[in-house]
C-alpha cells in the first residue's frame, strides 16, 4: 500500500515524502523493549520521528519512529509505530496522564529446531522461568509450558506474546492457553502492573534508575547478547533525574566515565564520587552516551 511520511528531516522544514508499506509486524529490531513496527521504505530522515504516516485517503496508519541507516540518512528502512498502538497510549495519557503495560511474570523464548521435537508447533513462547510473586505464579504458569495464545488471540513467538500482555491493562483478567506434557490448557491469570514488578529482585536504585545485573533472566527478557557486560535498566521513575537525562527500560550501562561496568559493585563504587558523569549504554544495536 502507497504511504506518505510527514516530518521536518534535518530542520529544513516540513516535508511529504512518498512510499509502500514494505512489512508489518516487524520486532525484535532492537529499538525499544515493545517492538510491533510497520516498516515503510517511505524517506525518512532524522528530524521525522513523530510525524504522522498517512495512506493515500489520509488515514492515520502509524507514528514515524526510527530508522535503520549506518551513515545516519536514510536508506529505505523506516520504522513507525502501528496507529492501534498510538490509540491504546495516547487514550491512556490523555484519562490518566500516564500509560501502564501489564506484566505476566514470565521470562521467554522462541521455539528453535531443537524443541520443536517436544512441541510439534513453531508458533508459541517457551517458558523459561516464572518470576516469583508474579501473575504466572499465581495462576499456576510453571517453566517448560509454551504458551500459544492470550484470550483466544495466537502467540506467534515470545516477541507476540510481550506485545500482546503489553497492550492489555494492569488488574484485567486474562485466558492463558498453554501446551504442557503434550496437552492444551487454559489458565486464569490477573495481570499486574509492569512499573511495579520491573524493579523486583536483587537490584539497586539510583537518581530514577532502577538497575539490576545482566543474569540469563534478565537478558531473556530484554533479549541482550551473552556477550554483552554491563548493568540493565530495568524501570526509569516518570520526571526523576534519569528521566530527564534520558535513560529507557532495556538499556545497558556499560561503561562509566573511564571504568568499564561488569556489574553492580561498579556502579556503586563509582557513583560514591560526586559531581557529573558519562554514562555508556547500549541501545539496541547502538552505543549513546547520557549525562547524569
């Protein structure tokens, strides 16, 4: 379908750029932790993000987003956010001047070749652990089930599974359609509230940030390279320091100042010195630097 970007690329000034939706559906891109993007080879250059992606009768279909480029510019790879996402939020900021995710307690993973044998379906997000206190606890969710569909609606991979709880409200009950020992069962769960649960487990606090170590738990969940050291950011207070200085949920503290993070004894170490600091993350596939 012929789309047409909206924005002001590189401050020249408002623009109308012409495209095709060239997917829909697109995650784990690695931008931000809820990845559901229609991808549009629409020219979209920085200074685009936040403009509207319209079709041709002038419909809403998305939010520009992001790009993938390596010399900044762009190269035919645009990201927006699908326009049913935008109404879940945007209702949600306007009622209550915030937007909470639900949050089922679980760490996943896509089905590979390997457990394909013990499934016999590709569709579908294997539990790899269940987080204590969690609603997946608490209805009865156990490691090794693979969940197929939320309230009827089919879970493709674990990245499908993340959007879908995502977009439902903290507090709504939910049916949880698992395969477990061969056999499909439907489990009653209560989704909790993300913010509250994203801060639990050995972890720190520090400025709005809330951080915990980089285990196969955390790096599951924020689908993060085992190669990779550092610190994740696991929650971000609305309006704190953090907040302001522009740290996100997902992101990876690798390196502050000139010392390297390996873990939270680092962090620690260096934050008892005052005054202004580098902070390194790691965000998605790119490397930023943030003043805190």
């Amino acid at each position: 379908d012929v789309v047409f970007a909206i924005g002001n690329p590189f401050g020249v000034g408002e623009t109308v750029t012409q495209g095709i939706i060239s997917a829909t559906n697109r995650s784990s891109v690695g931008i931000v932790e809820y990845e559901d993007f229609i991808q549009t080879d629409a020219p979209i250059n920085p200074g685009n993000s936040g403009g509207a992606l319209i079709n041709s009768q002038g419909h809403l279909v998305g939010i520009n987003s992001a790009i993938i480029s390596r010399g900044g510019g762009n190269v035919g790879i645009g990201f927006a956010i699908p326009v049913n996402m935008v109404k879940k939020i945007t209702a949600s900021l306007i009622d209550k001047g915030t937007f909470e995710r639900a949050y089922l307690g679980v760490s996943i993973g896509d089905v590979n070749e390997d457990l394909y044998d013990f499934y016999k379906t590709r569709s579908g997000a294997v539990v790899m652990s269940v987080q204590e206190g969690s609603a997946a606890e608490k209805a009865g969710i156990k490691r090794g089930d693979l969940i197929v569909a939320v309230n009827g609606k089919d879970v493709k991979d674990a990245a499908s599974l993340k959007n879908l709880v995502g977009g439902i409200a903290p507090g709504e009950k939910v049916s949880v359609t698992v395969i477990r020992d061969g056999k499909r069962q439907e489990i009653k769960a209560t989704l909790q509230n993300g913010g509250d649960m994203a801060g639990d487990g050995e972890g720190m606090e520090y400025r709005g940030l809330y951080l915990e170590p980089l285990t196969p738990e955390t790096r599951q969940k924020f689908r993060l390279s085992d190669r990779l050291n550092g610190v994740v950011v696991t929650k971000v207070t609305d309006n704190s320091d953090a907040d302001k200085a522009g740290f996100s949920v997902g992101d990876v503290i690798v390196q502050v100042e000139n010392m390297e993070i390996s873990g939270l004894e680092d962090l620690q170490k260096i934050q008892k010195h005052k005054g202004k600091k580098r902070y390194f993350i790691q965000r998605g596939r790119g490397i930023f630097v943030l003043v805190l």
